[in-house]
C-alpha cells in the first residue's frame, strides 16, 4: 500500500501539551445510521467506523493535498477572456443582426438613389443647355425596387436661371409623377415618359430690374395682371423720368408678353411727354401757374393763333389783351385758363414755333428728340417676352399672375416623353 502524503500539521499535534486540567475520555464505538432508518434496525454493512470518528472524514481516505494557486489564476483568466456577447439571449443577436442587414440595405438603396439623381442633373443640364445643373430630387421608397418594376412614384425638378431671351427666369419647378422609364434595365434605358406633370415659373423683378434697365428703371406690382415701372431715362443728354404701366398677355402655349401702356416721361418741374396717338407734351400744373402770373410768357402763347385757339380765347380777347396789362392779366388770371394751358399738347407748336418752347423753359431739342422716336422706340426698353426652351415643347403655360417678389405662371404637361425617345 502506498504511503500518504507527508502532513506537517501532525508533527505541530504531537508537540502540543496535554491540558493537565481535563481527563482523557473513553472512546466508545459510534454506529452510523441512516437517517431515515426505522429504529432498531441495523446499520448497513461498512458503516461502522473507528470510535468517535465519521467513516466520511476519515484521514485516510481524504488525504491533504498543498492548493493549486495555478488552476485558480487560469479559471479567472477564463472568465475575463469571456465575449460581452456571451450572456446575450439567441433572440437578440438575431435581431441585432438583422437590422443591421435591413441598415446595409437601406444605405445601398440611399447610395443608388443618390447616384441616379446625380446622372439625372447631368443629362437634363446637357440637354437643356443649363449655365448651371438643376436639383432633382428622386422620392418613394425603396428606391431599386422602383427602378426594378422600370416606374418612379415621383420627382421633382428645380433649375435655377433659365435664359428666356432679354430676361432670365430666375427659377423652373417641376414635379412629375407616374414616370415610367424606356429600355432595358440597367445601362440601356433611354428615356422617359411623364405621366403627369406640374410645375411653376417664376421671374423676379430683381433679375428685371438688372437685365431690363440696368438699374435705371425698378418694377413693381400694379395688380394681378399688371405691373408698373418706375425710374429714370436720359434721352438727348437730358435725364427723363419713366413711368410706364405693361400688362401681361400670353402668346400661345409656351409664350409670355407684356404690352407697354399708359407711359409717360416727365421733365422735372415743366411738362410731361406721353408717346401715341392723340398724346403729347402738357405743361405742369405749376408751370401754366407760372406762365399765367408771367406777362412775356403769357403774351408768346396768346400770340401763336393755334394756340390761343386751343385754350379758347378768341380772336378780339387775344388783341385786347396783348394791348392792356390789366386785361392780360385778367384773362390769363382766371382759374379756367391755367386748366386749359395744362391740356394744351404743345408738340405741334413746337414743331412751328421752337422759340416758343425757349420762353416756357423747354430745350427744343429735347421735345424734338421725343418727337422724331417713335412709339415702340420707347416700349422696347420696357418691354419683354419670355418663352419655355424648345426642349419643353410638350409642356404649356397657364394662370400668369403678378405677385409682390416677381411673375408666376403655372406650368402643366401630360404623357411627356424625355431623353432619347422624344
């Protein structure tokens, strides 16, 4: 039989004094039972054990052993070496794995999008001849599985500064829906075909202003349909005030005109000048005042027969009053001659009579530079037009209005065809 193990805390037992102060006790024999034995029985065979010594402890069967200070180290090593994920139930791993599969699919489908509105500003600024590259913007999710079934729910369109001959648009909207893509998926698709599309036009005064007059001339909204200008216009070397009235009129489908009216040009403090038929130049209010208290000026005017004519003074009135001061400025005192001065047209007395204009204080070369320009000599500086670029044939313009910033005119279009097969 081998030995056991050598156990230095024997050799510390038998060192150890026996306490004078007790007896030794005598060892009796212990039966071990069972604990749910019945009373009276006899106890298993082997379970009788030396005397006051259980048969599970005894030093020979459970020899000491020095601890393994090693093994311990290596389990907590284990237990740090452990994954965070370790704990974690089945049911949420795999739904944390599946969303971030459904977070790759989403981003994939993001990116494509991303990247057929990029082509898509490219081709509509190539074709359309763009200074600069529209927005588009592609909606509906998912965005592949649109292009897979070849049917985009929508997409809306911006292209900033359009040119539109004298003026530029300052901006073209666009949403188109029901867009149904040509050709075979996914290089060879050639184009579109809008099912519906509407949209907006917008020009603002800023850009008129700028483009029109070069900043001489500032437009403004009259009312829904009209729109007024107002500024300054050197003409003869000698700075004019404009005031000018368009209204807006559609020419066609595609086409947007205004038709200049109700102008005049102001010569500060004297007489204004109004282009057309049956118009003229009209003395101010305050000049025919002027002029009525003035007896040389008053005495030019009565002179000239035509003229005297007009303001209603006959014949014998005139002679009188060229005669008698008192009975000049009786006549030219009277309320009723300052009104009929202010709507006497002195172009044709002008035209005979240039001195004349010297007296009332007007430059004759002046009124004959107005005279000699011909009506849409002063409209075109004013005037504009604006037409949707020949691409866009298939669509047609509607509902112009003026607002406060600027012109609006509704856009509309159906079955449009885009690219390749237009």
């Amino acid at each position: 039989m081998p030995s056991r193990p050598h156990n230095p805390y024997e050799e510390l037992a038998e060192l150890a004094d026996p306490d004078p102060r007790t007896e030794p006790l005598p060892l009796l024999p212990v039966r071990l039972t069972h604990p749910e034995a019945e009373p009276g029985t006899e106890p298993e065979p082997g379970l009788e054990t030396e005397p006051g010594i259980p048969s599970d402890t005894d030093a020979d069967d459970d020899p000491w052993s020095p601890p393994d200070h090693r093994r311990a180290k290596r389990r907590r090593r284990r237990r740090r070496s452990r994954s965070p994920f370790a704990a974690v139930p089945r049911a949420l791993k795999l739904l944390i794995a599946a969303l971030l599969c459904g977070g790759i699919l989403v981003l994939a489908d993001r990116c494509a999008q991303m990247y057929a509105e990029k082509k898509a500003q490219q081709k509509l600024q190539q074709e359309l001849h763009l200074a600069a590259a529209p927005q588009v913007d592609i909606h509906g999710f998912p965005f592949l599985t649109q292009v897979l079934e070849k049917r985009l729910q929508r997409v809306d369109v911006t292209v900033p500064h359009v040119a539109a001959e004298r003026v530029s648009l300052a901006e073209v909207r666009a949403s188109a829906r029901d867009i149904r893509l040509t050709g075979s998926l996914p290089n060879a698709v050639r184009g579109a075909v809008v099912g519906d599309l509407d949209g907006e036009v917008r020009l603002s005064f800023d850009d008129m202003n700028r483009e029109l007059a070069a900043s001489q001339v500032r437009f403004s909204r009259r009312d829904d349909h009209a729109i007024g200008a107002d500024g300054k216009l050197t003409i003869a070397g000698q700075e004019l005030r404009v005031r000018a009235q368009a209204r807006l009129q559609l020419s066609g489908r595609q086409s947007l005109s205004t038709n200049v009216d109700d102008m005049s040009l102001d010569l500060p403090g004297i007489a204004t000048y109004r282009p057309g038929k049956g118009r003229g130049l009209t003395l101010h209010h305050e000049t025919a005042e002027r002029i009525s208290r003035d007896a040389a000026r008053a005495k030019a005017l009565l002179s000239v027969p035509a003229l005297a004519e007009r303001l209603g003074v006959s014949r014998a009135d005139v002679a009188t009053a060229l005669r008698s001061e008192e009975e000049l400025h009786r006549l030219t005192g009277a309320p009723r001659f300052v009104e009929a001065l202010t709507r006497v047209n002195l172009v044709d007395a002008a035209v005979d009579h240039p001195w004349l204009l010297k007296k009332l204080g007007i430059d004759p070369h002046l009124i004959t530079a107005l005279t000699s320009m011909r009506l849409p000599e002063f409209t075109d500086r004013l005037a504009y037009s604006f037409s949707l670029p020949k691409e866009a044939r298939n669509l047609r313009l509607r509902d112009v209005r003026v607002e406060k910033d600027g012109i609006r005119a509704s856009l509309e279009g159906v079955e449009l065809p885009v690219g390749a097969d237009s």
